[in-house]
C-alpha cells in the first residue's frame, strides 16, 4: 500500500533523481519507491531547478523552505497574531479562515496548521480553545449521499440535467441549493437551508415540520425579499419539496432536481448544512430553538470570511 503526503529524504531524494534519468513516469516512480504519484509530482514541481530536477539542490530547497516556515511560524504567532487567532477562533471562525484574512488583511503569513498546532498544544495543556472548533477536534468521517435521496415520485419534477450551463459557472447571485437539517426523532421541527452558489450567502429557516406545504412557505418567505434576484433552487428528490412548482410560480424562477444518490451535485449545500451543525449537532430539539436565534446563528456564519471567496464575507456581496 502506498503511503500518502510522505516526506522526503536525502535518500530518497537521489532515487527519484535516478529513476527520472530512466525517463519514467512520475506513477512508474512512485510506484517504484512505494509512494504517493502526489508525492513525486509535489517534489518535482516544489524544488527543481532551471537546470531541472537534481537530488543535492532539492534537497537543500526542502530544508531551507522547512527552515524558514518554522522561524516564521514561531515568530509570528505572537503578539498581534495570537490575539487575533484566540479572538476570531471565539466568534467560531476556522484556522483557515484566519489563516487566510491574516494574510489578506494584515499582510501576516502564518499557515493555519500552525494555529491548529497552537490549539492542540494549548489543549494538552488544559486549555479549551480547541471547543471553538467546528467538530470540536474529533476526526472528519466523509458524508455520504443522503439516506433517503431519490424517495417517491415527484410531479412536474424537472432534472438537473435541463438546468442552464449558466448554474455552474457560479458567475451571478440567485442560483440556491436547498436542504434540511433534521433533529431528533421526537422533535418535527427542522431547518431548512438555502445556500447561494456564488456568494455562499446563506438563508435558514426554522419549520414546524417537513411536510410540504410547510417548507413551500419557508422557502417563500425566506426568498420574498430578494424575489427578482433569485434565478434558480435545486433540491433532492424528497417529498418535501413536493410543491416546487408553487415556489417557482411564487418567486418566478425555475425548479431543479438533483439525480438520485447524487449528493456532489448538491456539494455546497451539503457542506455549508456542516457549518450549520456546529452549532445545533445532531440530536438537538429544533422545537426548543428560538427563530431569533437561529437568524443569529445564521448572521454569524454570513459574517465569516470564506476560503473560497477569497477570505471575503458572504455578506459583504449580497
């Protein structure tokens, strides 16, 4: 089995050297050496030269660049920085997401496995800095499709295969994903998210139950201030969202299915439905949750810079 992300030695260093003069393949290489091709190809590509790939120089470049990212690493996590981190870590943003607004912003380059480091070491030391994490530290376990995606049938349903090309270029606010987020099986209340493809702005709301007319008119009412700038939803296939045809009539847009057992077409709703967990986890009661505070939780997550914008805030594009 081959090892992932392995850190090169001299060693090895002079084998991939050997085996590129043969002219094989960066997987040949790997494959020979019982590594990772992302591996080979990182090596390759982080420290050749302009005379090419040479074991000596690239291995005195990882050591140099290994070097320096600890002295800046210790450097700088200090001061300013470290204020910065405890205090955006408290209003529940990422290491990455302070990662990046540290260099965005105040022009500090400090790589966010260094902060996660920083919060493990201050968790062994009896700290809780590591709470503020959005899976509070325990390991990622990679999501599935949904469990009951594809259920019944759906009149009227429209395919997401006749969605425009336009949808996927993420080029203009007013192209939603919509979902739910179930508590407790005693519990009928749930939330129901629409998350926009360009600006990842979110909207949440809180419904009695998941019947169909119910998230029809959560959808709408979440949706009616911003009718003439929403373009496109796309749902799964569950009957709660039975009555699209009146929400597209309602809000004048168009209606998209997803295709069963295809939860990646609906990738960012998925993901940001994560982020919405991190503040009610599974088991919560959604009958016990106050509207109001769910349009902070809501507020709060709208107002966190994303790597994907750049370290922009969704709000600041709507």
């Amino acid at each position: 089995m081959q090892k992932k992300h392995s850190h090169l030695g001299y060693a090895l260093r002079c084998q991939i050297y050997t085996l590129k003069k043969r002219d094989l393949s960066q997987r040949a290489i790997a494959c020979e050496l019982g590594i990772d091709q992302s591996t080979v190809s990182r090596e390759l590509k982080r420290n050749s030269g302009k005379r090419g790939y040479r074991y000596k120089q690239a291995d005195t470049k990882a050591r140099n660049r290994r070097d320096g990212a600890y002295v800046t690493r210790t450097r700088k996590l200090s001061g300013f920085a470290l204020k910065f981190v405890i205090a955006m870590l408290k209003e529940d943003w990422s290491p990455e997401q302070i990662s990046g607004t540290l260099k965005k912003d105040h022009k500090i380059n400090i790589c966010h496995e260094t902060i996660y480091k920083y919060i493990y070491s201050n968790k062994r030391s009896g700290g809780n800095l590591y709470k503020y994490l959005r899976r509070k530290g325990r390991k990622y376990q990679k999501r599935g499709s949904r469990k009951y995606a594809g259920r019944g049938y759906i009149k009227d349903r429209v395919d997401i295969s006749e969605r425009p090309k336009i949808v996927e270029k993420k080029k203009r606010f007013g192209d939603l994903e919509v979902d739910l987020i179930e508590g407790t099986k005693k519990g009928k209340a749930v939330l129901l998210t629409l998350v926009d493809r360009k600006t990842l702005f979110l909207f949440v709301e809180k419904c009695p139950n998941k019947t169909a007319p119910e998230i029809r008119k959560a959808m709408i009412r979440s949706l009616k201030p911003y009718k003439g700038r929403i373009h496109t939803i796309t749902s799964d296939n569950g009957k709660e969202f039975a009555e699209h045809a009146q929400v597209a009539r309602k809000l004048g847009i168009r209606y998209f299915f997803a295709k069963p057992y295809a939860a990646w077409q609906r990738g960012l709703n998925e993901n940001t439905n994560g982020l919405v967990r991190g503040y009610y986890p599974k088991g919560t009661n959604f009958a016990k949750v106050d509207v109001r505070e769910v349009r902070q939780v809501t507020k709060r997550i709208n107002n966190r810079p994303r790597k994907k914008l750049n370290y922009t805030k969704p709000l600041e594009l709507v």
